[in-house]
C-alpha cells in the first residue's frame, strides 16, 4: 500500500544526498512477503543496493491474522525467508562497512552517551554512527568534534 514508486524513493534519496553532507539514509526491509518471486526479491536487493542505505534492518515477513495479506496466504517457505533475508543482511552490512570507513579521517561531532569502560566512552553522530573515545575525564553529556581513525565491528573509533 505505499503511496511511491521505487524511482520516487530514489529521487528523494539522492535529493537528500545532494542537499546535506555525509546523510546517514536508513530503512527497513521486508523480505519473503506473499507471492514474492526470486526475481522480486533480486530487484530489491539491487535497489536497496543501488541506494546505498547506510544501515538496513532485515526481517523475514510473517503472517498477521486479520490483515488483508493474511487472506492471500503465505506462499513463502521460511527456509526461503531466512536464505533471503541472510542475503540481504550480508549485503546491506558490506554497504554499511563502506560507509564508516569513509569516514576514517574525517572530522565528526560527537555527543557522548556512555562510558562502556574503564575510560572508553561511546556516542553517536548526528547521523546515527556509534563512535568511541579514549579520555581521562568524564565526557557523557559533552558534544566532542573527534576525528574517526579506524572502523570495527560496526563502530568508529576516534581520538
């Protein structure tokens, strides 16, 4: 029932692209929904991909009683649901990798949230990237500017 065209969602992806610097874009994506054919699923795991989503959340569809898909049926295995989403998963997590690293040098706007360790605090950009910081006093509440060294296991590490 969306209200778009894929060309839609894209046009306002890359407006957004072209109106702000470095936007983290982010969305869900169900996979497996009534009917869905290998070749849907391949077209959207290429749109999503030709997007360039920053961070995907991945979710197998599954029925809801009352719901007018729920009167079409689920024609979808979940073995298959969960090969799908596994794809889709992996490949959305390669983009996101891309993403982070190319911030490896750049200067970042931090507001720390927590010390996860002894000194070690986390936050996050503007745009939603987990960063860590190395200091000797307490920064939770402070808005750092930080430059982003290395990228892992889905964090930015900064000094």
């Amino acid at each position: 029932n969306r209200k778009y065209t894929a060309e839609e969602y894209k046009a306002l992806c890359d407006k957004i692209r072209s109106t702000f610097k470095n936007p983290s874009i982010t969305t869900d994506v169900m996979v497996g929904f009534n009917e869905e054919s290998e070749e849907d699923f391949i077209e959207s795991l290429n749109f999503v991909k030709s997007i360039g989503f920053e961070k995907v959340h991945t979710f197998p569809y599954s029925e809801r009683k009352g719901t007018r898909a729920s009167q079409i049926g689920d024609s979808v295995s979940k073995a298959e649901k969960e090969r799908r989403a596994s794809i889709m998963i992996e490949e959305t997590e390669k983009i996101r990798l891309e993403y982070m690293e190319s911030l490896i040098g750049q200067s970042v706007c931090v507001l720390f949230e927590n010390e996860i360790e002894n000194g070690i605090y986390q936050g996050y950009t503007k745009n939603y990237i987990p960063v860590r910081l190395k200091s000797d006093k307490n920064i939770i509440g402070e808005e750092i500017t930080c430059t982003v060294e290395a990228v892992k296991d889905d964090i930015c590490f900064a000094n």
